[in-house]
C-alpha cells in the first residue's frame, strides 16, 4: 500500500506513484474522483450507461497520459477536461439529453423542528419548477448551471469541462442564468 | 435586481442536495480490469514513461493502401494516395490562408472558442490569418524562429497552428497523404490525435465545388492534428511529437 513512513500520502504523491506505476496509487485517484467524474460524464452524455462507459474512457485516458501531467498542476480539472472529451465523444452518437430529477426521499430534517407540510410542498413546488425550467433549457446553458450549481465546480474546472478559456466561463453562465430567470418569469435586469 | 439573482442562487444552492443523479458506478473496479486486459497495451506495473511511450501504436503502412481509404476528422479528411497535382516546392503562405488580422479581432470573427498556445517562450503569433469561409472561420496562427522551433528555411516560419470547427462539413480540409508517410495515434489531453511524419503529405482546402484550392498548398513538416471541443486543430512545424503535443496541451 502506499504509504511514506505511516502517513497517507497526499494528491501530489498518488500521481507521482501512479505514473511510476504503482497501480494501487492510481486506484486511489480513482476511488477520490470517481463521483465528480461519473456526474460530470452523465451531465455531458446524457445516459447513465454512456456515462459509466465515458468516465472509465476518461480514467483509461488519464492512465495513458499520466506521464504528460504537469507536476504541481491540478489534477481534478485536468482529469474532467479529459473524461467531458470522452463523454463529448459519446454524445455524439448517443444524441441523448439527460433529464436531472429531485430526490425521491429526501433526510428528514434533524435538530430544527419540523416544517408544516403547507410549507413543505410549497417548498417542493418551486423546486420542481425550477428544475423543470432547468431542464427546458438548451444543452449549453444547463450544463453550464448544472456544472456551477450542481457539481460546484470552480471557474478553473467549468473551463475544463465546457472547453473554453476561463473567462469565457463567467460570460456563459451569466447568460444561461439570464434564460433561466426568463423561463421563471422573472425579471432579468441587472439594475 | 440583486435580490432577484440572490434570492435565484440561493434556491439554486437549496436544489444541488436535492438533485438525483445516477447511482455512481464501480469504477474503480471497472477501471481495473480495463487495464488488465491485455489488448490495452499496457499495465498499471508497468512504469509509466513520459510520452512517447504512451502514445497508442498505430502505424499505418501506406505503402500499397488503396486511394480511397481515409480517416475522417471533423472537418478534415486523410486521404492516403498519390497527389494529382504538384506541391509547392516549400513552405508557401498565399492568399488561401485568408486575410491578415489580429488575434483580438480574429477572437471576435470565428464562431468557437479561439485558443492561443501558452507555451514558455512562444509568444504572441507573428501573424495571424483569417479565412471565412470555411463557415465559422478558419484561423492560422504563424510563428517565426522560436526556441526549440527552428523556422523552415524557405518560409522563415516555425511553427504553424490551425484551427477551424469539425462541423464545417465532410472534406473540406483535405490532407493528402503518399506512401511513405507514417501515421501514428497519440493523444492531446487524453483524446485521440495524430501525428503525420515522413514522406510527403499535403493540407490544403477544397472549396464548395470540391476544387482544390492550391493558394493554401503548403509541403507540410511533421504535423499534429487533433480534434477537441468541436474545434479541429494542427500543429505544424513542431520538431517531434512531444514538441507538438506540449504546443497542444498549451492552447487556452
């Protein structure tokens, strides 16, 4: 196991293992991003299984290139610029469209005391709508809110993902977020 | 309206607990045995060395392949088989290429995100060229001497990068490739490329009538060519394949 002198190692060190060739090194980058990458890949194709395939397409990739990865970068947004291309890759053929739904069960509320349940299915009214006005919009403008809301990328890893220069990140999501409050019906000034 | 966006980021914020994705998969598992099977050419033993030795061994021998065959790239074609019509004998930049402009103006003018190389050293392009059509524009960014990236005798250039929208139609960009050329899979930032080396090979751009538009033929050095983000990309004149993946990786 990977280990230097009883401590666990940190990310630097996983990579710098795996590119040696240690495979359990590589499994732990694997095991740390598998979620992010699964969500991200099913954001971008659109299908459960395309998505299972483009995130194990993603990591094969980011095995084969390891050698190529910038000592001291960081490693999530590279590895989730590499498994959107294989997910782009798979949307092309699958043309699918993911449709993002609510919990069926959500955790009972701990500690505070319990909300009425007028308050309640108003609350799950507007959730509702929101994601149905969410999953109305063009491909471009959800993945972009989904990326920023739903995965809670940073700026540097939206980048990666939607395959654009950082500063084109904040101008996308202005825009979708522009489209989302028309589709609420809601005022989209500024002011 | 700031308490509109707010009050919109908030119930955003309140949604991202609530959303169902898929069950994650077992990928660390799936992963594994991936890379176990034999045919994916290497193992997590294995130690991993810095590039070449990654790149996915593809040669295609061309000697004897028929004309007709070819691998489709968006918005660009290799054809393998002899050339109908004569190179240029060097590096030529003609009118084909497009009009002069600016980075900031050709940024402005394409319908993709435009991306710059930010390899140490490199620069700011020497000259930038726009050509539209191709639908969406077509941007080549010329270089001259630069270290490590000797410039062609003839051209002065050293480095030549592309790019145009794989969605532009099929076979609008054409590279012709004769025997003698190798052809060898590699990868940029994880993606398929390839890497054209050896021989004589040809790019040039065939217009909406399917004419041959030689103004734009130029005798290519080694080139890279890759697809990424509906953008296909070429890196020409980089003197090794690690050379034009680094340039390749660089492009924000």
């Amino acid at each position: 196991m990977a280990e230097v002198e009883g401590r666990p190692l940190v990310e630097n060190e996983w990579i710098e293992a795996a590119r040696r060739g240690d495979a359990s090194a590589f499994e732990e980058l694997v095991r740390r991003y598998q979620e992010i990458a699964y969500r991200t890949a099913y954001l971008v194709v659109g299908d459960a299984d395309e998505a299972r395939d483009a995130a194990q397409d993603g990591f094969l990739r980011a095995h084969a290139a390891l050698g190529r990865f910038r000592a001291g970068a960081e490693f999530r947004p590279w590895l989730l610029r590499i498994v959107a291309n294989a997910a782009r890759n798979r949307r092309r053929s699958a043309s699918r469209r993911a449709g993002l739904a609510l919990r069926a069960f959500r955790d009972a509320a701990s500690g505070d005391a319990a909300p009425s349940p007028e308050v309640l299915l108003l609350a799950d009214e507007r959730r509702r709508e929101l994601l149905a006005v969410i999953n109305g919009l063009q491909f471009d403008d959800r993945l972009v809110i989904a990326l920023r809301w739903f995965l809670e990328l940073n700026e540097e890893e939206m980048a990666a993902v939607m395959n654009c220069p950082r500063g084109t990140v904040k101008s996308r999501l202005s825009r979708a977020m522009l489209r989302l409050r028309a589709g609420l019906g809601e005022d989209g000034s500024d002011g | 309206m700031a308490d509109v966006r707010n009050g919109l980021e908030a119930r955003l914020a309140e949604l991202s607990g609530e959303i169902a994705f898929p069950t994650t998969p077992p990928l660390v598992a799936l992963v594994r045995a991936r890379l176990a099977q034999p045919e994916h050419g290497f193992g997590l033993r294995r130690p991993l060395s810095r590039s070449l030795a990654l790149v996915l061994v593809a040669t295609l021998l061309l000697a004897g392949i028929a004309a007709a065959f070819g691998i489709g790239l968006g918005g660009l074609r290799l054809v393998f088989g002899p050339a109908s019509f004569s190179p240029a004998p060097s590096l030529v930049v003609g009118p084909g290429l497009g009009a002069p402009t600016t980075l900031d103006a050709a940024r402005g003018d394409v319908t993709f995100a435009l991306r710059v190389p930010q390899l140490p050293g490199l620069g700011e392009p020497d000259l930038v060229y726009l050509a539209d059509p191709p639908a969406g524009g077509a941007v080549t960014f010329l270089y001259g001497e630069r270290a490590g990236f000797p410039a062609e005798p003839a051209s002065g250039i050293g480095l030549i990068v592309t790019q145009f929208r794989a969605d532009i139609g099929p076979d609008v960009f054409e590279k012709l490739i004769n025997s003698g050329v190798s052809v060898v899979s590699a990868t940029v930032h994880g993606g398929p490329a390839w890497w054209v080396a050896g021989g004589d090979h040809f790019f040039f751009y065939r217009d909406a009538q399917g004419v041959e538009v030689d103004s734009t033929l130029r005798l290519a050095s080694a080139t890279l060519i890759w697809e990424e983000g509906g953008v296909t990309h070429r890196v020409e004149g980089a003197p090794s394949l690690a050379d034009a993946v680094r340039v390749a990786e660089s492009l924000e």
